[in-house]
C-alpha cells in the first residue's frame, strides 16, 4: 500500500512537468521490462526430451554438438546431472530440468530442504547453463499413490519459494508435466475433464501455477492412442495425414489430426477447472520406431511420418482449433533410443538419433555420423569433439547449398 501511494506521488508529478511525456515512456519501458524478466522455459516452438536410460550414449559434450547442428534450443532432462549441465555451459540450449518423484515428499516437508536442493542441484550451473525451468516431478497425479499426490503441490511452492528467496523466479519456471491418465474422458476434446479422484489435487495445484504464470504441461501421445485402438482408430489421423478427420458438435470445430484434438482436449478440462487462460504446452510427444507384435503401428516408416509433420506443423508456430491464436509449443520424446528402459520394445525405441549418434530416421536432421555404418569403424570415445564439429558444420553447409 505504502509503495503503491508513493508510486502514484511521484506518476502525478511527472505528469505536472514539462517532459512529462518522456518520463511516461521511461516509466512504461520499466514496467514493460519487468514483464520480459518473468521466467519462460521455451524458446520458438520445437524442443526434445533427452533421456539418458541408456550404457551406450555419446557424453554430453557430444551432444550439445549435436543438437547445435539440428538447431534445436529446448531440451528436457529427468534429472539434475552434473555432467550434462557442466556440459551445457554457453551453449545457449534452454534446459528444464527435474526434481525425481523419489524426493518429492521430502521438498514438500519444508522450504529449507527445497533451498538446498537448489543450492547444491541448480544455483552452481547458473548463469553459465541456461536453466529455465524447473520440473516439479514426472507424471505424478492420476498415476503413481495417492501418497505421492499429497505432496507435488507443497514440493511445488517449497521450490518456488526458495527460488524467489535467491531471485530466481525471473529466469527459471516452476512446472509439473502430466499424463493422460489425469482426464476422465478425451473425445471429443469438448468432452475432456478431470478425473473426479484427481480433482481436488489438480485444481490446489493449477490455482498455484495460475498465480505464479506457469503453463499447464501434457504428455500427449497419439501413438499410445492408436496402440491401444488401431481398429477404431485412422492411422493418418494420428500420422497429421490427409483423412476425414473428426468434428466436434459441442464446439462446431473440424480435427484433421489427432495432436491437436489431445491438445484442445487438455484446453477444455482446464475450462471446465475454471482455468480457460492457462497455455498449454506438451511436454513429451513422440512414435516408436521398433515395437512388439502387439504394439499396432510401431514402426520406422510411422515414427518418420509423425516426428516429420509434427516438426514441420510446430515450425508453422500455429494454434488449435479450439485456441488458434496460441501457438503450440512441443517437447518431442526423444532425443535418443534408451537400451535400459523396461517396459515393451517401443519403450526403447522412440529416439530420433540412434546410441551412435546417426539419425534413427530423415526428418531434416544430421547426426554426428552420417550412418551406422561409418560407427562401427569409430565409436564415439575415438572421435573428438572438434572433429564432430566439423563434421556436423560440414553436413549442415552441403544441405543448405542444395
């Protein structure tokens, strides 16, 4: 209150004077310029999921080259490895990084713990490696206990509370990415709400991130949908190809492809949550390459074909039907197979880039060798980094001048 009359003091004042145009300005550039410093954890539109279950990935180093090759600014890891954010030092690649679900309950006991936490997992690497965001957990309501839903809220402000002590809410975002298994129904998207059981932990968390300008993260993935239901399903529906598509009666709106009904899905529960201006942003996005028998359409023709339009569809930076004016923003999963996953082969099999380095498939892309192939003469340890530079420089110099 005290600020606010000063405030007001000094603007009638400035109003009174002779430059008081130029005062006005100056006064609307500091306000203006306090807006920009609000911390926002995605660059453009594309960014990539880097997974690391895995005992055959180049190191870090290595990888920065290649995402620099690809242009790609925006990387999501699960944790807070210390080799990966040295490595990412002046890079300019964005990363959000992730607080485990396994120490959730313990940030949520109290703000001291979360500062430490921060201390020792994110405050040594700044501003060298550009953390933009902090994670909150993976997929945590609608999936794992009730235990664990108790807690995501209070881990959620401890962190944000301690990154506010340290001045850190300008650059690095709090956030939680969420499943599916959160919504009751999703078709059509007009349909989507949340499950009655997840409610009360959704609705606490969703007033929280309203309130300190977080999106609304989903892991959206058409072929999970497709796999579960490839006989009710259009395979070029969920491919972003030319199909009838679907239409919406509620809201009159036509869906010609299955990504954009997941998204409208999410923006309609959020509606119904009383939470219509929140963005939504998907956080993990992919298609297998390799699957078991069971598993419908997990193969490296469809996973080209989906990671291929999805990246030419986000480098458009268009909305949805149902929000056309906010560009929709995309984590795709992943940057590499992982050979240590459990769960069925497709688990192991979503990356863009082979373990060696060499694109799993062509979607515009180049690798840090050029095919499998030339790998097996030289492994990763045997090729410095300069080289790999050079070689990635090269590449992406002959396919411009094509």
């Amino acid at each position: 209150m005290e600020c606010s009359f000063i405030v007001n003091i000094s603007f009638t004042k400035l109003m009174d004077s002779p430059s008081s145009s130029l005062w006005f300005l100056l006064l609307f550039f500091i306000i203006s310029l306090n807006a920009v410093l609000t911390a926002e954890a995605f660059t453009g539109t594309y960014g990539v999921n880097y997974g690391r279950v895995a005992d055959n990935l180049p190191p870090p180093e290595s990888v920065v080259t290649l995402l620099k090759a690809a242009k790609i600014k925006n990387i999501r890891i699960y944790d807070t490895n210390p080799e990966v954010l040295k490595a990412f030092s002046k890079s300019g690649i964005e990363i959000v990084v992730c607080v485990p679900n396994e120490i959730l309950k313990d940030l949520s006991l109290g703000e001291d713990r979360a500062m430490n936490w921060i201390k020792d997992n994110v405050q040594p690497y700044l501003p060298g490696t550009s953390i933009r965001g902090i994670s909150i957990g993976n997929e945590v309501l609608g999936t794992l206990g009730v235990d664990f839903w108790e807690v995501l809220l209070p881990a959620a402000k401890n962190v944000y509370s301690a990154l506010d002590r340290l001045d850190l809410t300008r650059v690095v975002q709090v956030q939680s990415p969420h499943s599916e298994a959160v919504f009751a129904n999703s078709f059509p998207p007009s349909s989507c709400n949340f499950r009655d059981d997840v409610l009360p932990f959704m609705k606490p968390l969703l007033q929280f991130f309203s309130e300190i300008g977080s999106p609304f993260f989903i892991n959206a993935y058409p072929f999970l949908a497709y796999k579960s239901d490839p006989e009710h399903i259009n395979l070029r529906y969920a491919l972003f190809q030319s199909n009838p598509g679907i239409y919406d009666t509620k809201t009159k709106l036509h869906y010609d492809n299955m990504f954009d009904a997941q998204v409208d899905a999410a923006y309609a529960a959020l509606e119904k949550a009383g939470f219509s201006k929140m963005e939504v942003i998907v956080s993990e996005t992919g298609w297998a390459s390799k699957g078991d028998d069971n598993e419908a359409g997990a193969n490296l023709k469809n996973a080209r074909t989906y990671n291929y339009n999805l990246k030419k569809k986000l480098a458009k930076k268009k909305g949805t039907p149902f929000r056309p004016k906010i560009p929709v923003k995309a984590y795709v999963f992943a940057l590499f197979n992982e050979n240590l996953k459990f769960g069925p082969t497709s688990e192991r099999n979503f990356g863009l880039f082979k373990a060696d380095g060499s694109i799993s498939y062509d979607i515009g892309f180049t690798g840090l060798v050029p095919s499998s192939a030339f790998s097996s003469l030289l492994s990763f340890k045997e090729i410095g980094s300069s080289y790999l530079l050079v070689l990635t420089s090269c590449a992406a110099a002959l396919l411009l001048n094509l």
